[in-house]
C-alpha cells in the first residue's frame, strides 16, 4: 500500500509519544522516579521486537499469501513508501499492551510495550535508512547503518534469507543469513 510522506511517517512520530506517556506514567506512579521493573520489561520488549521483526518479516511477509503480495510490491519498488496502514500497528501493541496487562500487571504491560515500540521505532527508522538515505560518510552510525543496507539488499536480491533489518542476529541464530556475494537461485 502506497502512503502519502505524512503517514508513510506517522508512526516515528506517534510512538515516541506514547513511550513517552507510558515512562511518565510509570513515574508519576512512583514519585517520579523510575521503577528497576519498568526497565527491565522495556529491555525485554527491545530483545524481543527484535525476534518479532524476523518472524514476521519470515513468515508473515514471505509465507502468507495476501501478506506476501503487499509485501512482494516492497521489493519491487523499494524506494516506494509503502507498508501498513498505521491502524494495524496500534491494534497489534494495544492488544500486546492489554494480554500483557491481564497477564502480569500495568507496569509490566507499560515497560514491555514501551521496549517493543522502541524497536519498532527504530526498525522504521534504520528500513527507511537503508532504501532512501545517503549513507557515504564515515561516521559510526553512518557505518552502522551502511552494513544494515549491505545486508537488507542481500535480502531483497537473494534467496530467501536476512530476514532481519536492525539486527541479522536471528538470522544467524535460524540459518537464514546470507553470505556477501550470494545471488538469486536460477
């Protein structure tokens, strides 16, 4: 689905303010100062958006017929903004947020949810570096981000494989890292 700039970018901007309302909230429970359990939930939401990417983009966007061919237009056109509409992302961490909730407690849900929408926050942002930024400088973050771009277009003109965009971590961990110079199967 092709999006116009602002809802194309819409969520960079959305959830940086609702982990900011979620860490207020968790201290303004605790006389502004921050509870040890709210970080370490939100430091587990961050390691696991980073196993929810590559599970999703393996096998949702690559195995799921409908998803696949939303998902097959990214990679015809990868300069294109195109991705889901931002309602799909608020319904996934709204129901993330309220199983979490139900499950262990608000603080929890808070933290965990937080973390997950810091790594989504920053996978939009490194998957919009690697297809529409410059990345000829040799800053630290610009070589970051420039191996991020290496591997990302290993994923879209190889075999199936680096699957991960922020991290290729789980791909190593589930085979499915592709070697530099791998090309398509003919």
């Amino acid at each position: 689905m092709n999006h116009s700039k602002i809802s194309y970018y819409a969520e960079l901007f959305l959830y940086p303010i609702v982990v900011a309302a979620l860490l207020l909230f968790d201290l303004a429970s605790n006389g502004f100062a921050l509870h040890q359990r709210w970080l370490l939930a939100a430091l587990g939401g961050a390691m696991l958006w980073t196993l929810a990417e590559y599970l999703v983009h393996r096998f949702l966007y690559h195995e799921v017929a409908i998803l696949k061919r939303l998902h097959g237009l990214h990679h015809a056109r990868p300069s294109d903004l195109i991705g889901a509409p931002i309602w799909v992302s608020v319904v996934i961490f709204l129901s993330f947020f309220v199983l979490v909730a139900s499950l262990a407690d608000l603080q929890t849900a808070s933290g965990t949810t937080s973390g997950l929408l810091t790594g989504y926050v920053l996978y939009l942002l490194v998957h919009d570096a690697v297809h529409h930024w410059p990345l000829a400088g040799q800053s630290l973050l610009q070589s970051w981000l420039r191996s991020c771009r290496l591997r990302h277009v290993r994923h879209h003109r190889g075999p199936p494989g680096n699957f991960g965009v922020v991290t290729g971590v789980w791909d190593h961990v589930f085979g499915t890292a592709l070697a530099p110079g791998r090309t398509r199967n003919a």
